[in-house]
C-alpha cells in the first residue's frame, strides 16, 4: 500500500474537502507545537533552566551541511546573527556547546557540541521518541508506514515551497512554485 500511494505522480488536484480537514488538523497540531510540549516535557525531565530556543540549536546544528557556525546556525533558524550569537554564547557558558578552530580558515569559528551535549541532545531525541511511540502504539503497521512516508514527503514539499517563496522577495507563500513531488 505505501509503495503505491508514494508512486502516483500524477495525482488529481485534491479535494477541498481534503485540504480544509488538513488545514484544521494542521491547527490543532500547531497548537501542540506552539506550546512546545515535546520540547518543554525534556527540558523538565532533562535540563531544567534551559530554553526552548536552546533545543532549537541543538536541533538545526544537526541538519547544517558543511561547517557549523553562529552565522549558520541563526541562518537555519531563521533568526537575527545576534540572537544566535547569544544563543550559542550561553550554550557554551553552560558546556553543551564549545567553539573550535576551523580545519580550512583559522579565522572561522566553528560551533560543537561537547560529550554533555551529545548527551543532552540524545536525551532528548529518547524523550521525544518515547512520546511520539506512545501516540502511534495502536496504529497497525501497514498505516504507520504509509503515514510515515506521506508525511515526510508533506514536509518536505512545504519546506521546498516555503524556500522558494524565502527566496523570492516580496513572494508568500501562495506565490511560490509547485514543490517537486
């Protein structure tokens, strides 16, 4: 089944009925998301005193191709330089991150996490897969996987269209191209 609803590629255009309950399930997860919850439930459980935008770094320093850096650190997260700057200054005051030399410009100062920060992030990551297992412990298989699937690719198309649209100045969202299915 999966297999089969990940190779239509000419899918018809979908139904509004479709797209208004996913645009009102999109609502109530944002709500969820909003809040925070996966994140709030492990700085508790793990790391009290920490902040929601510290996972935050955590996070995007793992998706960041090539060499990490405060510059591209504030670039993932689509924040001013010197909020990431400050971020990143705390997270090393607090051991989870520290600066290195860059290996190919001297100049170039390279964020790392220290061994507490691999711990941290893989507490974290447990915490979150713990929850997210508990929330899919009753779907059968078969639908698990096809939900996996669809909504990675989901993602990723909306992550490409909001680039495009990024990318595009004056652009929004809706003016964006198609995303590649």
């Amino acid at each position: 089944m999966t297999k089969s609803l990940l190779k239509q590629e000419s899918a018809a255009a979908p139904s509004p009925e479709d797209v208004a309950r996913i645009s009102e399930t999109l609502g109530r997860m944002r709500l969820l998301i909003g809040r925070r919850i996966i994140g709030r439930t492990a700085i508790a459980n793990i790391a009290p005193g920490l902040d929601i935008s510290h996972l935050d770094v955590l996070d995007v320093m793992r998706r960041i191709e090539g060499e990490v850096t405060v510059g591209a650190i504030a670039e993932a997260m689509r924040i001013d330089p010197s909020r990431g700057s400050r971020l990143v200054a705390d997270l090393v005051a607090r051991g989870i991150l520290r600066r290195d030399a860059s290996q190919a410009d001297g100049r170039r100062s390279l964020v790392v996490r220290t061994e507490f920060g691999d711990r941290l992030l893989a507490e974290i990551r447990a915490v979150k897969r713990t929850l997210l297992a508990r929330v899919l412990e009753d779907w059968p298989e078969e639908e698990l996987n096809a939900f996996s699937a669809l909504f990675e690719k989901f993602v990723s198309n909306f992550e490409a269209i909001y680039v495009a649209a990024e990318k595009t100045p004056g652009s929004h969202l809706s003016d964006a191209p198609r995303a590649m299915s």
